[in-house]
C-alpha cells in the first residue's frame, strides 16, 4: 500500500509561516515603536503640550549633540565594545569548550566563578577594584577594559559552552579522515559551524563594552568619556530633550544594527 500524503500538511506549513511572519514583525515592532517618540524630540526645536507633533523642526538637538562631544564619545564607546568583543569571545569560547567536553576539573565551581560578576553588584565591585588598580599604576583606560571583559566573560562563556554541548565533532573526526590538519580542520570546519554562536556572543560581549557606566564612570575617572556618559550627563539637566533624544538614538541604533547582523549569520548558517 502507497503512502497517503496528507492534504493538511500545505495549509499547516502556510500557517506556521504565517506565524513565524507575525513573529517577527511583532518584534521588529517592539523593538521600533519605542524609538518614534525619540526620533520625534530628535528633530524637534519646540514641543510643548499639549501639542500631539512638534511645533517646530529643526536641528538644534544634533547641533547640540555634537558641541557635547558626541561624535567623539560614539568613537571611543565603539572601540571599547570592539575591544571587550575582541576580548571576552575568544576567552568565552575556550571556557565554554573546557567546560563543554568536561576538561576542566571540578567544572561546577569554576562556572561558578565565571558566573560570579553577574551576581557581584557592580557598583561595589568597581568601587573597590578602582582603589586596587590606583595602586597597581594601571591606567585607566586598561582598567575600564580588564573590568568589562571580566564582566562580559559570563554570557560569552554561556553561550559558547551551550554551542560546543551541540556541536557535532564527528565533522571535524571526517575532516582529519579526509586529510585536513588540525588548523584547516579549526578554520574550515569549526569555526563556520559555530559562527552564529561566535557572532552572538561577540555582540553580547560589545553590548557590555558599549554601554556601560557604571565601570567606565568610577575606573575611567573622567579620561574615558563614552556615549553612555554623555547621554546621562545631559539627561540630569533639563530644556534639552532634542540633544537627549539624539545622544539617546546614537546609543541605540548601532546595537539594532548588529542585531540584524547577527541574526542574518544565524540565517547563513541554517540555510
């Protein structure tokens, strides 16, 4: 007897695509909405209630943006995300591979360790290390990266030592059968197979880097002025919710961004 197929199976596959649709633009919403009132106030000279849009446009919230420093700040945030990625990934991903194939004695604790800056309040934990790195000499821009690496170590870690629990050697034991060297084996098996995982555990890691503050503001001393700062800074005051709303979409748009990147390398890989 031939198998029947069933006549469902069409219009259940549109429907769970038409869900997974609705997913995302559900998300892509959550996500967006919240930035149109900040966009509004960006290009807003006047906006008084109880007026629904601005009553005037304009540029003065970029112009004031800037004359705070923020190109400048948007720099350096971006080096120190790109510094703590380069960073935290790499160190994530030898611990999540330790820990993942059981290498590591007594591997409980040590996660526990690695977890540890999560549960530590911040505040405290940079307020102390401030003093000890004083007294070490160690500048302060090093400090601020030492710090947030070890803060970005627990997600990189997690993450990774889920993605090597998943990952299948026997495509690295089929390379090494075929003739593949330890180092073609790393590079052209691997690390393709693990880069949605690599690429969101860097994006973890720059998310850590690029919008701290609390590290930045106690160990950098003020020689470290990142977008973080400077979007606290002009929030304290008042009358300047335009150069707010510019300094607060600078801070947000670029994280969107890589966003979509890592989820478009989680796409490449699954296709």
């Amino acid at each position: 007897m031939g198998l029947r197929k069933d006549p469902r199976a069409p219009h259940h596959s549109h429907a769970r695509g038409g869900a997974l649709h609705a997913g995302h633009a559900a998300l892509a919403a959550w996500l967006v909405l919240p930035l149109v009132p900040l966009v509004l106030w960006a290009a807003a000279d006047r906006w008084t209630a109880p007026a629904v849009l601005p009553q005037a446009w304009g540029t003065a919230g970029l112009r004031d943006a800037v004359d705070a420093g923020a190109g400048t700040g948007f720099l350096r945030s971006t080096v120190l995300g790109l510094v703590v990625a380069a960073l935290a990934t790499p160190l994530g991903a030898m611990a999540g591979r330790a820990l993942a194939t059981h290498r590591v004695p007594l591997g409980g604790a040590v996660l526990a360790v690695l977890l540890s800056p999560l549960v530590l309040p911040p505040f405290a934990v940079a307020l102390g290390l401030d003093v000890l790195l004083l007294r070490l000499g160690v500048p302060s821009p090093v400090g601020v990266v030492l710090l947030l690496t070890v803060a970005a170590l627990p997600y990189t870690t997690v993450l990774m030592r889920a993605a090597y629990a998943a990952h299948d050697r026997g495509f690295e034991d089929e390379a090494r059968t075929l003739g593949a060297t330890a180092r073609q084996t790393v590079f052209h098996v691997q690390l393709p197979l693990l880069a949605p995982a690599l690429a969101g555990a860097a994006f973890l890691a720059f998310l850590v880097g690029w919008s701290d503050y609390v590290v930045t503001l106690l160990v950098g001393g003020g020689q470290l002025v990142t977008l973080p700062l400077l979007v606290a800074s002009a929030a304290a005051a008042t009358g300047n919710e335009a150069q707010v709303a510019v300094l607060s979409l600078s801070s947000v748009l670029p994280p969107l961004v890589l966003l979509v990147a890592v989820g478009l390398v989680g796409r490449r890989a699954r296709a």
